[in-house]
C-alpha cells in the first residue's frame, strides 16, 4: 500500500495509540516519510473499539 500523499511505500512500524490516559501498542502500515498512518476496518472495529469500551465503563 502507498501513502496517499507522498506516493511511497507505507511500512509496518509498532505504533502507539492513546486513548482516556490509557494506551495500547499495535504494528500497522505507517508512511516513513509523513507519518500518515493506516488502520485497517478490523483492527478499528475489533481491538481498537473493545478497548474504548472496556475504558469508557471505568
């Protein structure tokens, strides 16, 4: 897959998101150039979501 805005290759690079204090750290496809960053519709409506609800409930 390409970066949308710099027409190169995207990488897997661990990346780390944050969310209410709390974060979770997950390999997906990233620009190394820009940044611009992919997450696939299974990760954000499985790993992702499951997270956001088990920390919302607190």
């Amino acid at each position: 897959m390409e970066c949308a805005k710099c027409n190169i290759k995207m990488e897997l690079r661990k990346t780390t998101f944050r969310y209410l204090g709390h974060e979770m750290t997950h390999p997906i496809l990233r620009c190394p150039v820009c940044g611009q960053a992919f997450i696939p519709e299974e990760l954000a409506n499985g790993k992702i979501l499951s997270v956001e609800k088990v920390l919302e409930d607190k």
